[in-house]
C-alpha cells in the first residue's frame, strides 16, 4: 500500500514538472505571452520619442541661427543686423573700416531688431557719426515683402525717434539688389542713385556717387515715405 502512494505521488511530482516545462517552453515560443513584445515596443517608443525630441532641438537651433532677413544700417560706419524667423538678431557685422570697429562695443546679439537698432542709434560711440546730421540710411532686405515691410516700419519708427526725418532714407530690398550694392561699396541708397545715373551717363563711377553730396543723393534717390510707420 505504501508503495502505491509512493508511485502515485511521483506520477504528481512528475506531472507538475512537465506543467513547468511546457509553461516554460510556451513562454519562449509565445515571448512571454506578449509581454517581452510589449516592453521592446515601450522601448523603441522611448527610443522614437527622444530622438524627436533631439531633431526638434536641432531643428529649433537651426531656426534660431538661421537669418532670413538682414537690416542695413548705414551712416558713415556700415552694420549689418542678421534676423531669424523669430525676430532676433543673430549676428551684427561690421561692413566697412568704421562699422567694423564698432561692432565689438554694441552687444545687441539676441535683441528684438527694433530694439537692436535703437540701441545702436543711441550707443556712445555712434555719436560722433551723427553730430553733424549725418544722412541715415536703414534698408531691410528679405524675399518676403510683407515681413519686410513691416520690419522696416518698425525700425524706421525707432530711428524718428533719435534723428530727424529729413535724415532719414530708408528702403526694402531683394538679396541680390543689397549684394550687387555691397560688391562695389554702396549702400543701396547710393547704388539706386548710380544705377539711375548711369542710364544717362554711363562713364560716371562709383566714387564719384560715394562722395555725392547727402541732399543730392536725397533728391535723386526714388524715395516713397512710409504711411504713419510708428501708428499714431
């Protein structure tokens, strides 16, 4: 009788490890029921979710560097304000002798435009330049005309503030106009002028227009004044 037990306790014992075996064999062949797919899914999730975050940052810097529209200021010193897609000025550079000597004073990098230009058009070491009521000349240069104008009815507005309107020559411009200006040392005020000029009088040089007179170049230039660009 006690040898019948026996046998019948170790047909359970070996009963239950066949159970444990196929649970195990069925594990495997199902990934766990789908609990290993599961959290490899979590995990490419995961994986999926920072890179986006990682190309968005990229994408958001590239943005922020990127300029898509620039704001000529010349007086006697040429700068150069480069602006993002969010209004910000990347980088000002200096474009002649006297511009580049300024540039490390005026720390206008991250400022909205506007701001950028006022505090340049105020900073102590622009004085000099605008003592004598010297001519000011802001051109924005951008594809989008829209955007363009309104950044320069902002700017402009900034400058009425600091100097007199007759002072003041302003224009909005294409990229190639501003580089043909830039490739012979105009600002596109002055290039407009010699463009204009040359029509009637081809042998006229680029000097002789650099060294023109301001109220001259004024009156030659094909200047359309902005309807109220500070809203009032």
């Amino acid at each position: 009788m006690k040898n019948d037990l026996q046998k019948a306790f170790d047909a359970v014992q070996a009963d239950e490890r066949l159970k444990r075996r196929t649970k195990a064999y069925l594990r495997r062949a199902t990934l766990d029921y789908g609990r290993d797919t599961q959290r490899r899914r979590q995990r490419q999730t995961r994986m999926v979710s920072c890179a986006a975050a990682v190309m968005l940052m990229v994408v958001g810097a590239g943005m922020w560097l990127l300029p898509v529209t620039s704001i000529d200021l010349d007086i006697n010193p040429s700068l150069e304000l480069r602006v993002n897609t969010f209004g910000r000025v990347t980088e000002l550079k200096g474009m002649n002798a006297d511009g580049l000597a300024l540039v490390d004073s005026l720390n206008v990098k991250g400022m909205r435009y506007d701001d950028a230009m006022q505090r340049i058009l105020i900073s102590e070491p622009l004085e000099p330049y605008l003592e004598d009521g010297s001519l000011i000349s802001i051109t924005v240069v951008g594809k989008d005309e829209s955007l363009a104008e309104q950044m320069l009815s902002n700017v402009v507005c900034r400058a009425y503030a600091i100097a007199e309107e007759d002072n003041i020559f302003y224009c909005q411009t294409d990229p190639e106009t501003a580089r043909a200006a830039r490739r012979v040392g105009l600002c596109v005020l002055r290039y407009q002028v010699w463009q204009q000029l040359k029509e009637k009088d081809p042998s006229i040089t680029v000097e002789a227009v650099a060294l023109m007179p301001k109220a001259e170049v004024m009156a030659l230039a094909k200047f359309e004044k902005l309807e109220n660009p500070c809203g009032e």
